[in-house]
C-alpha cells in the first residue's frame, strides 16, 4: 500500500468463513461499536448471497466472495461512483493475476469478458452511516450450475484462461486493489470515473435497455460525476440511475 491511510486500512479486521449467509449482510449486521473501515468479511460459500435489485448471487464453493465496510467519517463524496470504483479496483485485481485478460464493464456493476460476465459489484449502506462494498467474482463454477440465465452469458475464469489464479490469492488482491481505490476515489474521482469509462464494454455503442418496463433503443454516452448512465436515445440525452442493459447492438 502507498499510503498511511491505506496501510490502516490493511490492518482492519478480516474475517474469513468457510460457508455463510452472506458477506454483504454480516457486515451490514456488525454493531456500531465492532466496526472499522476496512473491516472484511470473505467465504468460500454463500447460501444467502446478495445481487442487485434484489436479486440472488449463486454463491457456491469456486468464486470470490468478498465484502469490506466503510464508517461514515470516512465516506467520500462521490458517493454515486462507489460501484464503479470496486469495479476498477476488481478489475485490476484480475489483470493483475492474469495479465493479458481483457475485462471489461457494464452498468452499474457487472464484470465481463468477451461480453460473458464473470463477476459482479454490490454496495449495501444504512443511510450514509455506514457503506458494504461487495465483490463477487466466478473463479471455477460451470456456468451450466446457474439457476438464472441473464442477458450476458455466464463465463468463468477457468473457462476464459488456461492458468486462473488461486481464488485465495484472487481474494487477498481484490481486497488490496479495493482499498487502494477506495482511497483514490477520496483523492481524485474523476481519474475513477475515466479508468471505468476505458473499459466499457459499451460506451459509445449502441444498446438495448429497458427503463421503468420499457424497452428502448439508444447510445450509451459515459457516465456522470454522479454514477448515471447517459444514453442518447429519442434524439435526446437522457440521465439515468436506473435501468437494465440487455444487448450491445454494435
């Protein structure tokens, strides 16, 4: 780590499970009086694992399944680009283990390759009083053991390299990157903001979205300060905070 703050960080608490409900929710649960920032919590099984929107994470023994808090004197204000940021931080944990893997994002929070997703974000808050950064990441599970079946395609990262990393040692980096961006992201938010846009999968491509039930048709101009997605459709530019990605059509 390259800075005292960081290097605190690093010394927080971390708790690792053999099985649990769910990192993102123990957490969530600690008392005020347990927590510190960067305090960790990983598993090599969930069975109550969280997705976005509510939706489940398929938690088994072959992933990444890290999640790390942050008090409330501590938050940054860029509060909008916290998905984004683990995103990054996730991302160069990976390239770091495996060099030449292309990975790639997709808003809000998933991970992909080969537009195959491999991975995902979560972030949990109670207000602003405290915030969970979760990081899930497929190392060796069969995408075929899926119960869902989303947009992008399942891949893993023993399906997409012939040397995947350990997923302990994949775990240690993602926590280390984590905390080193989480700092970063204090400092200099607009660098986050440009490292994401970089690996878009699909800035300045066409899409197929769906808003609020509808399906609609536009072009994916970045993101804000802000974490919203700016799409041009209808020959107007529009803000959102809320939709669902489901083709890339370029």
């Amino acid at each position: 780590m390259k800075s005292d703050s960081s290097g605190i960080l690093l010394d927080a608490p971390w708790e690792h499970f053999n099985e649990i409900h769910s990192t993102n929710q123990y957490l969530m649960d600690l008392p005020d009086r347990c927590i510190r920032d960067g305090y960790t919590c990983s598993s090599d099984i969930q069975t109550a694992g969280k997705g976005r929107m509510g939706r489940s994470w398929f938690s088994p023994s072959g992933g990444v399944y890290l999640s790390v808090l942050f008090r409330s004197n501590t938050q940054v204000d860029n509060f909008g680009l916290l998905p984004f940021m683990a995103a990054v931080a996730a991302g160069k944990a990976l390239t770091a283990s495996i060099p030449h893997l292309d990975i790639r994002f997709k808003w809000p929070n998933d991970l992909l390759i080969r537009t195959r997703k491999t991975g995902g974000v979560l972030i949990q808050s109670r207000g602003r009083e405290r915030v969970v950064i979760g990081i899930g990441i497929n190392v060796q599970i069969d995408p075929d053991e899926f119960p869902d079946r989303p947009a992008f395609p399942i891949t893993s990262l023993h399906l997409e390299t012939s040397h995947p990393p350990q997923t302990g040692t994949l775990v240690y980096s993602c926590r280390l990157h984590l905390l080193e961006q989480y700092i970063r992201l204090k400092t200099n938010p607009e660098s986050i903001r440009m490292d994401w846009l970089q690996q878009s999968a699909t800035f300045g491509k066409k899409i197929l979205f769906t808003v609020n039930g509808q399906s609609r048709h536009g072009v994916d101009c970045g993101i804000n300060e802000n974490g919203a997605i700016q799409v041009e459709s209808g020959g107007m530019m529009h803000s959102f905070h809320s939709l669902e990605i489901i083709t890339i059509e370029d």
